[in-house]
C-alpha cells in the first residue's frame, strides 16, 4: 500500500493537510463511535489508525462509543428479554448490569486493545469513574417508567482532561451514575454532544451509517453538507429532518449552541472519514455551524 503512490503525490497530501492540522493542534475533538464502523473489523482497523494518527499531529482526540449491538447480543445469550416503550429500551436492574459490563468492560477493553495495537497510547473510562457522568432517571415522553435510563445532568471532565494531559487518548463508555450510586444507561450520542460542550471541544463528529442529512432519505446525492442551526426546525416541519435523525441533530444543535465550534454527521462505513472531516475544507457527511 505504501508504494500505490509516488512520493510527489505523497509529499502533496501532507502539504494540503497541513493547513488543518494547524488549526487543531492542541484542540479537542470528540467523536462519537458506533453503527457499522464499529461491527465491521475492517472499519474497525481503520478508525482506530485515524484516531492514533490525529492524536500523534498534536490533535486531542476524545473517544466516546455505544455498543448496541453487542449489548442485544448478551441479552439474548443470558435470556434477557428486550421491552421497548415508544421505541426507548426498557433497562431493568438485570439489564443495565449487562449494559455496564459490556459497554465499561467488553466493548471498551477491546478499543483500548485496538489503539494500543495501532501504536496508541489509550486508557478506557466510563462516566462512573470520577463521577464523570451525573445522571437522574429519564422519564419516557408520556411519562413512562424507563427503569435505569439516564438523562445526564453534569461532566466532570479531569478524568477526561487527566488521561489527555498524561498523553493518552480516553476511550469512554457511556453508563453514568446519580448522587446515591445508582447506575444508569444513557444515550451515546447525547453523552458525546454534553462532554463535546464542556471539554470546549472544537469539533463533535458523530459516525454514523448513512451518508448525512439527505433532502430526500432515499437518495444519497441529496446530500445537505452545511446547516446552520436555526435551519433545524424548519428542516423538521418539511419532514426533512426525521425519525432517528431527530435526536442525532438535536445533539449537534445542543453542541452548538453550548460552544463547540462545529459538529458534523458522518458516514462511518466510509474508510477514514474521519481523516476527510478534519483534514479537507469540504469535509465529509453534514456539517452544522
């Protein structure tokens, strides 16, 4: 691979990356981890050598992932049978044990071991350590009882900005707890957005399994690669903006107007997307300023 082009070319693309390693060196950028680019090992290996490669420029990658999937998977294995209320996981005692041994052991351990394997220097985290994640119990929208889901009310970031000032990159899973030690499951991308804001992050890209934010869903070549915020409502009465898109933007909106400076949805099954993000002026998927 490393002889697929000549040195001219070589030298070229470092040149024009240049420019955008500059503009986030010593900088925050927080990306959320998750969809296909994380079931896929191919995508898997690729992400993690972005992410060793942005943190070796000087840029402070901040790694926050779910595990859905692997979650469902356990439940399955252990008879734990899966009840939704208006399409949120109903998370009983049994079952945000299994959340928090997969997501804080299982899943986070093997990206660690990942990044490591990529020449890293990373260190797995969840919201439980240091009290990093504050949580209260999230009531379903016709107040249901969700069980043990979590709507986080505060970050406490040394934990985070401890691991980065020591050279390593966090990786952290997204269970949380409240002030009488209870654990909770919280949403990943909501996570990410909250610690993107309160890091000060200068960039919150959240990998996705589809293209962005399309003008029609069926139709990758709609692809809409700007937004300003104020254009989100809007965007949600033409039905543009719907289903499982809703929350994922609402969280690039609230990222936004908490100060980080730019968000984006991305096209995790893309190899090295995030490369195309951060170092290119057109970047990749959908952008919200």
């Amino acid at each position: 691979m490393m002889n697929s082009i000549d040195n001219g070319v070589r030298a070229k693309v470092l040149n024009d990356a240049l420019p955008y390693i500059q503009k986030y060196n010593n900088k925050i950028v927080v990306v959320k981890y998750g969809g296909n680019a994380m079931t896929n090992a191919e995508l898997k290996h690729a992400v993690m050598s972005d992410i060793v490669l942005l943190s070796l420029v000087g840029i402070k990658v901040v790694l926050v992932h779910g595990g859905g999937p692997e979650i469902n998977d356990m439940l399955g294995k252990l008879g734990i049978e899966s009840k939704f209320i208006n399409g949120l996981r109903y998370t009983d005692e049994a079952t945000v044990d299994v959340v928090k041994m997969v997501l804080a052991g299982k899943v986070n351990k093997e990206l660690v071991q990942l990044l490591a394997h990529n020449h890293g220097s990373a260190v797995g985290l969840c919201g439980i350590d240091g009290q990093m994640l504050m949580a209260e119990k999230k009531k379903g929208a016709n107040g249901e009882d969700l069980g043990f889901v979590g709507d986080i009310v505060k970050v406490n970031t040394k934990p985070i900005l401890d691991t980065l000032k020591n050279g390593n990159i966090p990786v952290i899973a997204t269970v949380a707890t409240d002030e009488f030690g209870a654990t909770y499951n919280v949403n990943a991308d909501t996570a990410a957005a909250r610690i993107a804001a309160e890091l000060g992050a200068e960039n919150l890209i959240l990998m996705t399994d589809i293209a962005g934010l399309l003008r029609d869903k069926n139709d990758p070549s709609t692809l809409i690669p700007s937004l300003n915020v104020s254009e989100v409502p809007f965007m949600k009465s033409q039905g543009i903006i719907s289903g499982g898109m809703i929350p994922k933007i609402d969280c690039c909106v609230e990222a936004v107007r908490r100060g980080v400076k730019k968000t984006a949805i991305i096209d995790g099954r893309i190899p090295h997307s995030i490369l195309i993000e951060i170092l290119s002026n057109e970047g990749i998927g959908t952008q919200f300023r």
